[in-house]
C-alpha cells in the first residue's frame, strides 16, 4: 500500500473522531462540504488562499 494512502487514512480517522466528539456524523460534514463544493467551488485546481488583508 502507498505510504501516502495510509497517511491520509489516518488523517481521516482523526477527523472522523473530531466530529463524532463534537456530536455530529460524517454524513453531515459530507454534506457540508458539497453545499460549500457547490457554491464555492473545490480544490480541484489547487489554489491555495496565502493571507487576506483587513481593511
């Protein structure tokens, strides 16, 4: 197996425990994040936001 596979796997595990600690379901943060996917767009072309200025 790639070593990065199983780090990401394990990246999930933690999330996974993060969110049924603060009481909620993986189906919800799924369904959060393609409501967000849907109105923000995803990472598909890796842009990454650096900082932001206040004004």
């Amino acid at each position: 197996m790639d070593n990065k596979l199983e780090e990401i796997a394990d990246i999930q595990e933690v999330l996974f425990a993060i969110t049924e600690i603060i009481g909620s379901i993986k189906e919800e943060v799924n369904n959060i994040r393609i409501s967000k996917n849907n109105k923000r767009g995803a990472f598909t072309k890796r842009i990454l936001l650096i900082s932001t200025k206040e004004e």
